[in-house]
C-alpha cells in the first residue's frame, strides 16, 4: 500500500499551489503577500467559451501570471518542485479533481474546505448547507488523501448561516476566515491532524431538480432554493428564474399551491406549502435579471395564475 508522504514538520516557506476558480485566487494572493514562497501554479486546462475559437485561463491562472509564478496545468509537475525544495507543502483551494495517491506518496498536500467535516463532503458544500437549512457551517483545512475528503483535520472554524445568507456572501465569509487560519497554519505550522468523526453527508454537485421550484414545499425551503441560485418556475411554459424573493406570513390557506395571492403593479406573492412568498426580483428565459415590477409589466397575470402549471 503506498503511503503518504510526511507532512513538514513547523512552518513552511515554499509551496505549490492547486486552484482554478475566482474564490481561490484570494488564497494564492494572501499566501504571496505574506511571504510564502508559491514555486508552481497548478490549474485547469483553458476552455474554450462561447461558439468562437477562443479559449480563456482559469482566474487562478490569470492571478499566477500576473504575480510572476510558473504555471502548469499538469499535477505531476510539483514532483519537479519537490526534488528541488524537499520541504514543500501543497496547498489545494477549489483545484476541481482528486490528487493521484502516487503524488500524494511525495508531497503532502492540505485543502481548504467549506464544511464542517465529516458534513457535507464533496463538490458542493456551500449550497447544500443552504439548502439544507443549516444554522452554521465553516472552513477546514485538512489533510488530502486518496479518498475525497476524508483526511485528518489540523484546524476548523464555525460560520453562522444568516437566514439571508446567498451562496455568494456565506462563500465570501468563508473564505475570509480560510485565508486567514490558511496563512497562520503555513508560517506557523499545521500541528497534529485529527481523525474526522460524526456523521458523514455528501454534498452531491447541485442539479436542475434541485431549483426547480415545488410550490407545495414550505416558503422557507423554496427561498433556500433561491438563494443557492438559479431556482426556477415557469410561467406560460416559460422558464423564469427567481432571484430573490421574501417570506410572506399571513395569507389565507384558500389558495393552491403556486397560485397568485396578491397582485399589483409593483408586487407578487405566491402561495406556497405553508404561507406564500414575495417574488422579488426574476429573470425571463433569455434576459436579464429584473425587478419583479418591471417583469410585471408584461406578464400580463391574472389573480387565479399558477405558477409551475
């Protein structure tokens, strides 16, 4: 059985970095602007976007470039970087695939993860706390090992859930508490590892089954659906996304599920499972966000209107 290789002994000076989306470039920063020594850049390949033949960099890619660092889309290339610096540590932010064991056997590796571990392992675990209506989750950096995400733990750090918390302020908070327990934990050392305990949830890669709005369903899981993103009814057999909504408390249990409750020219409740919710702000299929009254304009709906029919 092939075993991983040790992890440094007190703090480090040089590292490899494995990242590829925006919400890890605020690490790579924080570690350079710190005096951490990044020798390579590991990232995903460039895709191509749109129906032209561009292809574009990932973001980590693009911020590497830009503080003057190597960059190789190939995880076998930090077996270069550790021959020369043998006490390299890998740091892993958002990377987007498992570590082979037979680079992990020679340079130890951590990840910054936004869980409470063993909850939520896996690709999503910012939305699937939201939607499961979490009241707290927060940040681990962890040992990577051959499985996903079940490496020992060296430091975690609860984060409340504010009820108005979207994917994308929880993420931001996140990552503000990662970046700085991830900096102190290089300079100063990772310490001892421990074993994760507690019940083991994955946090499966949200699908389109996981927006589509089910008017039936309580006001409150149908918001946490919207604050994820891209949660979806439709209307006239046309998709239409909710941006932002808000509970409704008070309404009369007289309508269905998904019918109009209250209407005017600036506002719509929809009645749900338990209550209703004020559609806020949408998106149409094909267009731009906008305010709920402004989609109102032309939607031309009737006070007996369903929602998802």
């Amino acid at each position: 059985m092939t075993s991983l290789a040790p992890m440094p002994v007190g703090g480090v000076s040089s590292v490899v970095f494995l990242g590829t989306p925006e919400v890890a470039v605020p690490h790579l920063e924080a570690l350079v602007a710190n005096g951490v020594d990044v020798e390579l850049v590991v990232t995903r390949p460039d895709v191509r976007r749109g129906r032209g033949s561009d292809v574009s960099a990932s973001p980590v890619k693009i911020a590497a470039q830009k503080l003057g660092i190597s960059v190789s889309h190939e995880v076998s290339d930090v077996l270069n970087i550790v021959a020369q610096k043998p006490n390299l540590l890998g740091i892993v932010v958002a990377f987007g695939e498992l570590i082979p064991i037979e680079i992990l056997s020679h340079v130890p590796m951590v990840n910054v993860h936004f869980s409470l571990l063993p909850r939520w392992r896996g690709a999503a675990p910012v939305e699937r706390a939201i939607l499961a209506g979490d009241e707290k989750t927060g940040v681990c950096i962890m040992r990577v090992v051959e499985k996903l995400d079940e490496g020992e733990v060296f430091v975690r750090q609860e984060v409340s859930i504010d009820r108005e918390d979207d994917v994308n302020s929880l993420r931001s908070r996140l990552n503000e508490a990662a970046i700085k327990i991830l900096v102190d934990k290089v300079k100063k050392g990772l310490g001892e590892g421990i074993a994760q305990t507690g019940e083991t949830i994955y946090a499966k890669k949200i699908k389109t089954g996981d927006l589509q709005i089910d008017w039936s369903q309580s006001s409150n899981l149908i918001l946490r659906q919207v604050r994820v993103g891209g949660a979806f009814t439709f209307v006239n057999g046309r998709r239409l996304k909710i941006v932002r909504g808000k509970l409704v408390t008070g309404v009369s249990r007289d309508f269905k599920s998904g019918q109009i409750c209250e209407i005017s020219k600036s506002s719509c409740c929809v009645a749900t499972g338990d209550g209703a919710v004020a559609i806020v702000e949408v998106q149409p299929e094909g267009k731009s966000a906008m305010p709920v009254e402004e989609w109102l304009k032309g939607a031309r709906l009737s006070s007996d209107f369903l929602f998802g029919a």
